[in-house]
C-alpha cells in the first residue's frame, strides 16, 4: 500500500495545481526517465483527487507537440479561470533543440478550456517570448492571478539575466492584464540577486499578508518565501524562509475551502542509493536527488506573526486507521545504555506520533525509522538541541559519510521543557517529519529494517529506546542525581488504513 502519488512507470514532476467545488486537479508533467532525467518528451498530464489520498488518473491534458514545434516539451505554469468560467492554461513550451537553430529554447505558451480536461491550444506565443536582457534559455514557469487592487491579471514567471549563468541574477519578472489576451511586461518584480534563477514562483494573498514563493537551486535547492503588505512591497524575509529540506522541491499552492495546499514533489537519487561515500566509492558524487519523484502534499497555515507554517493534511493523516495501546515503559539507567524493544515489524507504510519533551543538558533526541532488528543501523530525524535544527541521517553514518545527507535539515527552536508534537509519515522509500509547523521530507533509498528507534543523548548517558507505530508518545525526562528517564507510551497506531490507495490506473 502506498499513500503518496507516483503513476506507474512514471516521475512525478513539476505540479500545475487547480481547485474546483471539492475537488483538486493535479496537472503534473510524467517523465519516464528513458533513456534519462528530460528523455521522452512530455506535455501536462492530469490526475484528480478529493482527499490526497485516492486519485483518479485523467491521462493526457495538454499533448506536447511535435520535434519541430516550441513546446516539444510543456514544462511548468498554472491554470485560471476568467470572470466568464472559461479555464486558461499558460505554460511554459520548451525546445531543447531551437537554440541550435538560434531560436528561445523557452516561450510562454496559452490554451483554454471549458472543462479542465480538454484544451485548446492558442498558439499565442508572440508575446510571451524572452525580453531583451533576459536569458533566452531561462524563462519559464508562469503563474497568473486577478489583482482586485489594480483590476489587473498579473502574470509573474521565474527568469535570470543574460549572460553568465554561476551568477546570481535570478529574478521574477512580471506582465499585467485586462483580459488574459493582450499582456504588457512591466520588468522585474523580485530581483534580490541571491540565487542564479527562481523557479516555479507563486503568489497569493492570506489575511493582511502577501506572500512570494520560489523556487531556487544555486544555494539550498529549497523553496523559500518573502512576505509583504502590499504587492510593491517591501518583502520581508522571516527567519526561517523555507517550507521543507532540500528532498521537496518546486511545490506550488491551491486555496480551496478554506485549505491551502503546497503541491511537491520528493526526488529520487541517482542509482538508486544513498550513499555518499567519495572514499571508497569516487562515483558517488553523482548519487544526489535527481528531477522528478513522488508527490507529497503539504497544508500550509498562517501563524499570528504572519509566518507560515507546514502540516499534514487531516485527510492523509486520518487515512491510517485500527490503534492499539500499549503498556508503559519506564527506563532506569545511572549511566550508560538503556534499551527495551516495544514492537517491531512496521511494515512499508506506517504513521508515528509522538509528544516528547527534554531537560536541560540533553544533546539530541531522534526518532529513527526503517531501523534494523539485529544492530543498531537506521535512518534518524535528530534534533540537535544546542544547534536549533532537525536533521536527516544514517546512524551510524560510517565508515565514511555512508548517507548523502546535505540539506535535509531544518531550522527549530529546541527549548528545554517544551513540549514537541513529532509526527512521521512512512510510505515506502520517503519519510516525511512534521514538529510545530516544520516538515522535513526525505528519501531512505536503501531500505534496511522495519521498526523505528527513539533514541536521546546526553552528556554522559546514552539511551536508545526503539518502538513501533507510536501514535501518542510522552518523553520526560527526570534530572536526578541517579540520572532517572522514564518513557510513557500511551497508545499506538498500527498503520493499517481501512480504504487503501486506489488509482483508476491500477491493475
């Protein structure tokens, strides 16, 4: 069973996400990774769902066209729907073999249409094509809104300047409208020449806040946003300007009753493995995440400061059904190791929940999963309390980095004896971590064990607890002169959903 979107035979890639009556459609671009990464051609396929959970596949929604023609591939852009109920689908055609011929690889592109399944292609390119300035191979990813402000469509897209691409010249650039036809380019909307391109940039409005997404790759591969007032600014960066780790990539947002929704992807790794090891295996370096994956869905939400927050969907945190209590557990150890197994046997698709505080003096805390029966190997979410970050890794992660494991980390405040809400999706390869607002989603290519570890560090203790399907967990911990820890286990979810994934693409 699986709980997250990939077509058969196929990588999710880049999301064009609409919402209609209680229904959100997926457009999304399939690659089949033959013979690479942008092998085959491919043009906008589309999938539906109502609850992230089951979807139905639509096929094909916009064809690609021809060798000859612009958009031999169509590679990202968004849908909207006009003040008449007609759809418009803006997106970006790509030719990877015009610039041989001295031709944009990259045009923005337009169909409509009266159904969301069926499109017409407009041919209307003319005006969408790179502006002087402007990298005529990097131009792309459209996205348009109605700004009851001005009484204007605008239509911002992710660009870089011409010249040296190592450079930070990356911007979002924008043109308006009165009536999706006829566009006029005011220039650039966001230049802060901090990332060598933006890419997938989206714009929406929440509360009295405005808030910008891109998408970047020169620095963090993440997706970070800007928040401002008023759509001329100034934008402000929060503290922490990311929704996910480097494992999440290119999502875009989709309000639809009162929920909006971050729609990414999770990569894959090259040769299908983790490693990272450049000592004993020099190839490695070329095992990093790679284009296209699995979709994951995020909800985002607005705090009181106007910063927004990451968390799971009810609908697929609410699929995992049939709990099971279990006994408390309490640990004594005045130095040293203590360890006691609660259950094993997670299985491929599992949820984990947890409320776990820390004293002062504790280094880390982790929560492991896919950890192996016989040893002490998993993979680990750590919270690094001195550091304020959460972490990805393999544990051990030796000899030599054993886990290319750069950049799943993210920013928290670890404060001694605040409670964390920790809960953990398991489907498969991905693992994704949700703890006050952040999410980290990761890929544990190589799959070890099936049970999950709790595990906290101390200056001169060490304790690792592994448990199983914990659904509602409470850690204190007790700092008396004998070093006392006591575990309580409340209950726990099995894992097992009544209504399993079913796509109408299934045999």
């Amino acid at each position: 069973m699986k709980i997250y979107y990939q077509h058969p035979n196929t990588w999710f890639g880049d999301c064009m996400p609409f919402g209609k009556d209680d229904t959100f459609y997926l457009f999304h671009q399939r690659d089949t990774r033959v013979p690479c990464p942008f092998g085959e051609p491919f043009g906008w396929d589309l999938a539906t769902t109502k609850d992230f959970v089951t979807y139905e596949d639509c096929g094909v929604a916009i064809p690609r066209g021809t060798d000859e023609e612009q958009d031999q591939f169509i590679f990202a852009g968004s849908i909207c729907e006009d003040r008449e109920g007609k759809y418009h689908a803006f997106y970006t055609g790509y030719n990877r073999d015009y610039p041989k011929q001295g031709k944009p690889s990259q045009v923005l592109m337009h169909a409509v249409s009266e159904d969301l399944k069926h499109w017409t292609k407009t041919q209307d390119a003319v005006t969408f094509v790179p502006q002087p300035g402007y990298d005529p191979d990097d131009w792309r990813d459209p996205f348009v809104l109605w700004d009851d402000e001005s009484e204007k469509y605008i239509l911002i897209l992710g660009a870089r300047l011409e010249g040296d691409k190592h450079k930070t010249t990356g911007r979002t650039v924008y043109f308006t409208s009165d009536n999706l036809a006829d566009w006029e380019f005011q220039g650039d909307f966001w230049a802060p020449d901090l990332f060598t391109m933006h890419e997938m940039p989206d714009l929406f409005k929440m509360g009295d806040w405005w808030y910008l997404i891109t998408t970047e790759y020169s620095h963090a591969s993440t997706q970070v946003y800007r928040m401002a007032k008023s759509l001329k600014g100034p934008w402000i960066a929060p503290d922490d300007d990311a929704f996910d780790g480097r494992a999440y990539y290119a999502g875009r947002t989709f309000m639809l009753n009162n929920q909006r929704i971050l729609f990414g992807w999770v990569p894959t790794r090259a040769n299908e493995t983790d490693s990272a090891n450049l000592w004993y295996r020099p190839e490695a370096d070329k095992e990093d995440f790679i284009w296209a994956g699995t979709f994951v869905a995020h909800e985002l939400y607005q705090r009181e400061d106007g910063t927004l927050g990451c968390r799971i969907p009810d609908t697929v945190w609410n699929a995992f059904q049939d709990e099971k209590k279990l006994d408390d557990v309490k640990l004594e150890k005045e130095s040293g190791r203590a360890l006691q197994h609660v259950v094993t046997k997670t299985g491929d698709c599992y949820r984990y929940e947890a409320d776990v505080t820390f004293t002062e003096g504790t280094r880390g805390f982790s929560v492991g999963v896919r950890a192996q029966e016989a040893d002490d190997e998993f993979y680990s979410f750590t919270f690094e309390c001195p550091k304020d970050r959460v972490i990805f890794e393999k544990s051990p992660n030796w000899p030599w980095p054993q886990m290319n494991n750069m950049g799943l980390e993210r920013l928290i405040r670890l404060v001694p004896g605040k409670k964390y809400h920790v809960q953990i999706i398991v489907d498969d390869t991905i693992a994704t971590l949700y703890v006050d607002g952040v999410a980290l989603n990761t890929a544990c290519i190589q799959i070890l064990g099936r049970e999950s570890a709790w595990e906290l560090q101390m200056e001169v203790l060490y304790l690792r607890i592994k448990v199983l399907h914990i659904c509602k967990t409470y850690f204190e911990i007790r700092e008396k002169r004998s070093t006392r820890f006591f575990l309580k286990i409340w209950w726990i979810s099995l894992g097992i959903r009544m209504n399993p994934v079913r796509n109408s693409h299934s045999p």
